[in-house]
C-alpha cells in the first residue's frame, strides 16, 4: 500500500461545535460560517457557550453505540476494506466514536473516503434497528423522514506519514480505554508487540503531521 490513514469519526450528537478538540464547519449565532481545526493550525479552545447552543439546537437524541452495535458493526468494517482492496490494520469501536487504520493504494481523497467508510457504516447499523428505507419512500407530504443519523457529518483524517506513525497509530487504537470492540490483524499485533518490547510496554501515539 501506498498510503496509510489513521480514520476517526463520532456518533450523531457527540461533538458539537464549542466541544474540546471539535473538528468541522458550523455557523455562529451572528450567522458566519467558521471552520474550526483546521489541518496545521492550533487547536481552538473549547467554547461551552457554543457547545450549549448547539446542543440546544439538535432535532435527535445523541446516538451512543452499545455491544450489541457493535459485534454486527466490526465485521462489515472488515468486509468494507476487503471490498474496496485497502488493507486495515486495526479497529476500534467505542460508544461515541470509531477508529480505523487502513492503507490505500494511490491518493484517493481523504474526505471521499471517510465519507465512504461511514456510509457503510451506517448500513449494518439500520438493518439492526429494523430501518430499510420503505416508511421514507411512502411517507406523505410534511412527514419528517424516519432514516438514523448514525454519525457527525465530518471527522479526523490523519495521515500516516511514516512506519513509525503507523505503528503508533495501531498501538493507540489497540489501548482504547472501555472500547465496545477492538481488532488487529496479525501483522499489526506484531508489530505493535515489537514496539512494545523496544519501549517498554508504551501506549502508542498516533504521532501524524
């Protein structure tokens, strides 16, 4: 592969604007749009004013995922890499968010795929809730659609620039703190152990540019 990532996305509800760390698009109160953590800038400080607002402002319920979720989640990630050719190193399923280290062949667009990855996502995650799509199609004029909103609409796209950023990104998956699900393949257990072993047990870091 020619290219490694290191994916993260959240559940609906559960990184608003004003939120610690917050990556993405909002519109302000006074109607201006802003693009908060971008790529190379510094990280904005959390704004609890704005989080409240937007908070106040959402039409669903926050979504938290639970096990149930994600033991039919995790398998489907895994045939999704499988399907587009791209080789995942690792996953990690959590109640609010997920991560995915994966290797692309090429440079497909970073954004196209994280779009990608969460529409599959969210196939798996409607046939459990029992929603296919029929009730939107038949529902009459004035009806609000019926269709889950699974995921927030943008995520982390971390490029991995370097073997050694891999490795940390694979680690730090695998040491999630309470995860749902977690998965490695063999090659990345391995070369997370050897890590390990030369560190000293050390927890892993992402460590992207």
């Amino acid at each position: 592969m020619n290219r490694f990532w290191f994916f993260t996305w959240r559940t609906f509800g559960t990184w608003l604007p004003g939120a610690a760390g917050f990556v993405g698009d909002f519109v302000t109160t006074r109607g201006e749009r802003v693009t908060q953590n971008v790529p190379t800038t510094p990280t904005a400080d959390p704004m609890p004013a704005l989080e409240r607002y937007a908070e106040s402002a959402m039409r669903r319920s926050p979504v938290l995922l639970n096990t149930e979720q994600a033991a039919v989640l995790l398998p489907k990630l895994i045939a999704h890499a499988n399907y587009r050719g791209w080789q995942l190193d690792a996953v990690a399923i959590l109640v609010n968010h997920v991560h995915v280290v994966f290797g692309v062949p090429d440079e497909p667009d970073p954004e196209e795929m994280l779009a990608d990855w969460k529409a599959y996502a969210s196939r798996p995650l409607n046939q459990f809730v029992g929603w296919s799509g029929e009730a939107d199609s038949k529902r009459k004029r004035g009806e609000k659609r019926t269709r889950p909103i699974w995921w927030e609409r943008d995520g982390s796209t971390r490029r991995l620039k370097e073997q050694s950023h891999r490795v940390g990104a694979i680690r730090y998956v695998r040491n999630q703190d309470s995860p749902l699900a977690v998965w490695l393949t063999e090659d990345a257990h391995r070369v997370a152990a050897e890590l390990d072993v030369a560190e000293g047990n050390g927890e892993g870091d992402p460590n992207v540019e």
